[in-house]
C-alpha cells in the first residue's frame, strides 16, 4: 500500500479507539453484504418495474413483475432459473458486473475501516488477520442470505430458482467481491493479511509465473478485444437483417429497449465465443449446431433480433481459417510483453520459460470465461450455447505458443548477432 494511499485512508478509519472489531465489525460486514445484494437488485429490478408501468401490452401484476427482476438479479449471480422443464442458465456477463461492483464497492467501505495497528491473527491458520477472516465470513453471509430470501419468496412463482443454487451462487459473488476488495485495499501489502501462507507460495511459486501474470493478461485481453471487434462487425454488416427482426416482433418503444439493452449483456459472452470460431474451435447456438471456419449450422433459433447477425446456414467462404492468425498475433504480444518483464540479459531459457508461463496463465483464463460464457436458454435444442470450453483453451494455448516462441526466437538471434 503506497504512502498516499495510507494517508488518504486515514480520516475513514479514524483511531483505533473507534475502528471496527469484534461484534461490531461482524454486524456492520453482514448488514453492508446484505445491503450490496439489495442495492444491486434494485438496480436490475428497477427497469423490469418501469418496463412493466410503461407498457400498455402487460398482462401481469406488478408482483410478478418484481420476482422476474428478482429472479434477473439471481441469474446475473450465477444462478440457474426454472421455468417448466426449461432451464435458464446463461449468465450474462455485463449484468453480473452490476452485482459484483456493488459488493465490492460495499466490501472495501468495510476493509477501510479495520484497525491496521495491531491485527490480531489465527495462529494456526496461515497467521491470517482474524478481522479480515470476521468481515469477509460475514459480510459473504449477508449477501446470501438475501439469496436465500428471493428464492424462497419466488419459489412458488412459474420463474424461479432453487434454494440451494441460490444461496452458492449469490455466495460465490459475495465471496468473488471481497477478494477483489482484498486486492484494492491493501495493494502491494496484500501479503499482510496472511503473512505465512504469502510467504508458502512465494517460496513455491517459480519466479517465471510470477513475472508472466501481466503478460498472460494481455494476451487474454487482446484475445476478448478480437472477438468483441469480429462480433461487432458482424452486426454492422447485418444491421439491416437485425431490424427486420425488430420489425417482425412488434414489440412497444419500451419493450424494443428492454429487448436491446437484455442483448447487450451478453455481448462479452458472445466476444468469447467469437474468440473461439477464429481459435478453431467454433461454438453452438444449441444441440446439434455448429459454427466453424467452413461451416456454418446455425439452426432454428430464437426470435432475437441479434442472432440476425449469424452467418446464413451453408458452407462459409474458404480461406476463413486465415483467422488463426489472430491468436497467434497475441501470442507474439504475450512474448513481447513476457521479454519486458525478465532481464535483457537474461537466458534465452529463462525468456522463453516466462513467455510459455505467460501463454499458459493467458489459456487457463480464457477457459474459465468461457465456460462461464456458455449456458442454456431453455429446454430441448437451446439447451447447450457457448464455445467447448477445454477445446477452445487447448487450442488457443497451442496457438499462443507459437506467436510467442517466434518472438523469442527472434529475439535470442538478433541479441547473439550483436
């Protein structure tokens, strides 16, 4: 934690007299988990209420209105939703954004206002700060509790969720919030909070991992930012076929809004499946679907005015396995990012141990969001969207490897020419 971060601390979190602890800290974490589920539910329930007061096409009351929002709020915390024999498990990522700053933001108010002058620790368990453990366990707790309270109150309802999915999916949320929160608040310092267990894993971890992390997330970044631009310049492209879909649905200004802003949330998942075509590997749309360099089976889908921007079912143009070349463009970033943070003079060895760490931290990520990516959007054929996740990582890590070993290689030879 750097000077000015100390000092700007200060006025919040007063004297140690008066900083958190104890019985008081552990209410005061509970009531801010809670509160962050509550804050972020609105949010997301807000515009279902204002959709529903607007539109002169609603045949429902407004309780019904306020458990579809709060079954929403459920699915943006990972939450899988019944309906019938239809599931709904695909999370959009930019909604689950909307819970997972809140909580964050809820959780650091907490952390700032620890007393940082004698912590106390658990001995025996990695020397970690019993306040931090306190805050976090409760704070975790309050936001599920109010998980628990939406899926009892809805359960009853057509759309509705299981208690026990509720409670380890707003849980993992709460719990994700509070790490991140960790992270912000204590920075460089972050090892304080379990000075044991920091130095086990610094003595375990090779020192190449620890210096390919930054690399490894550019190339996951320059991998997303691909696929997000491809998906965009697929809906330009198509833009004409998308509002006949519009047009088709007939659907109230207010209606059209919800139906696009609805479309935008998932817009990071279908980055990542995007991602996945140029990769190789390709996606689905649903059982029995196939979207690939060659081919493209979309089949029956929905009517949502997006999946307009889908390629038309038959065989794609040759020559689209050209975009392999993307990952293999971030590869080569991956290794020059990975060359920046080792020695200049430094064994070609010990670069290219870094850049393959590098490109490796870069595939296990990308895996991870893609797996969350994917999800069901129904019964029967909509029951499997997203890209094959351990085909797509396998596949971009082979790909990165390649653009980062020619980096490095080109690097080892101008270095012994000189």
């Amino acid at each position: 934690m750097s000077l000015f971060d100390r000092v700007r601390r200060i006025p919040v979190k007063g004297t140690p007299a008066n900083a958190l602890a104890g019985v008081l800290l552990r209410l005061a974490s509970a009531l801010s988990g809670a509160s962050a589920a509550l804050v972020s539910m609105m949010v997301i329930v807000l515009p279902v209420l204002l959709a529903w007061v607007a539109s002169p096409q609603s045949s429902v009351g407004w309780p019904r209105a306020l458990s579809v929002g709060s079954c929403i709020w459920l699915l943006a915390n990972r939450v899988q939703l019944s309906s019938g024999p239809a599931a709904i498990s695909l999370m959009p990522m930019l909604l689950t954004a909307i819970p997972l700053v809140v909580a964050t933001i809820a959780a650091r108010r907490i952390l700032m206002q620890l007393d940082d002058q004698r912590p106390r620790r658990l001995s025996g368990w990695a020397d970690v700060r019993r306040d931090v453990v306190e805050a976090s366990v409760a704070f975790v707790s309050g936001y599920a509790v109010v998980g628990l309270v939406v899926a009892l109150v809805t359960a009853g309802d057509p759309l509705h969720a299981s208690v026990v999915g509720s409670v380890m999916g707003t849980a993992v949320v709460g719990a994700a919030s509070v790490l991140i929160a960790l992270l912000r608040e204590f920075r460089s310092q972050i090892g304080s909070v379990a000075p044991e267990f920091s130095g086990w894993l610094e003595a375990r971890l090779p020192i190449h991992l620890r210096r390919a992390i930054r690399p490894g997330l550019w190339g996951v970044f320059a991998i997303f930012g691909a696929g997000l631009a491809l998906t965009l310049v697929m809906v330009v492209i198509h833009l004409g076929r998308i509002g006949r879909l519009y047009d088709a649905l007939g659907a109230d200004p207010v209606g059209i809004v919800l139906l696009t802003l609805g479309q935008l949330m998932v817009l990071p998942n279908v980055a990542l499946w995007a991602a996945s075509w140029m990769a190789g590997p390709g996606f689905s749309l649903g059982q029995g679907t196939a979207l690939t360099w060659s081919h493209s089976s979309p089949g029956l889908l929905p009517l949502i005015p997006v999946l307009g921007a889908v390629p038309a079912p038959g065989a794609l143009p040759a020559g689209l396995w050209l975009s392999v070349m993307i990952p293999v463009a971030a590869g080569a970033l991956v290794g020059w990012r990975a060359l920046h943070v080792v020695a200049r003079l430094s064994s070609w060895r010990a670069k290219a141990v870094t850049a393959a760490w590098a490109c490796l931290i870069a595939a296990l990520v990308l895996t991870l969001a893609s797996s969350l990516a994917g999800g069901s959007l129904g019964a029967a054929r909509l029951g499997g969207l997203g890209a094959p996740s351990l085909a797509f990582g396998a596949t971009v890590l082979g790909e990165l490897l390649v653009g980062a070993a020619a980096v490095v290689a080109f690097s080892h030879l101008r270095a012994s020419r000189n």
